[in-house]
C-alpha cells in the first residue's frame, strides 16, 4: 500500500497517516527493520514498503 504511487514519506505523514508515532518510526529505523533517507543528519523520509509491513506484521 504506497501512497499515490510514491514509496517514501516523512516521519511526520507516517504519524498522521498511519497513526504510529515517531518514537516507534525511529526505532524500527535503529533496528534495520525499517529504511530511512537522511538529510543533513536527520530522518528526512522512511521506506511506507517496509512500514506497512511492519504494521502487518504488529497487527497479525
């Protein structure tokens, strides 16, 4: 399930979108589960792939 198309989204839109709060974004980042793109050393935009599967995952 990718948003229009697009397979990345901020932290934030995930929050909003997804209702999974940063915290927990940030940590499945930390333990590789969930890819990330980096902008000036912060968290820019996660892989929405690997976040819905991770949300499958939690939920079944």
């Amino acid at each position: 399930m990718s948003m229009l198309g697009d397979s990345w989204c901020t932290v934030e839109e995930v929050e909003s979108k997804f209702g999974v709060s940063k915290d927990l974004v940030l940590e499945w980042i930390k333990e590789g589960i969930v890819r990330s793109e980096d902008k000036d050393g912060m968290v820019f935009r996660v892989n929405v792939d690997d976040l819905v599967m991770k949300i499958e995952e939690n939920l079944g």
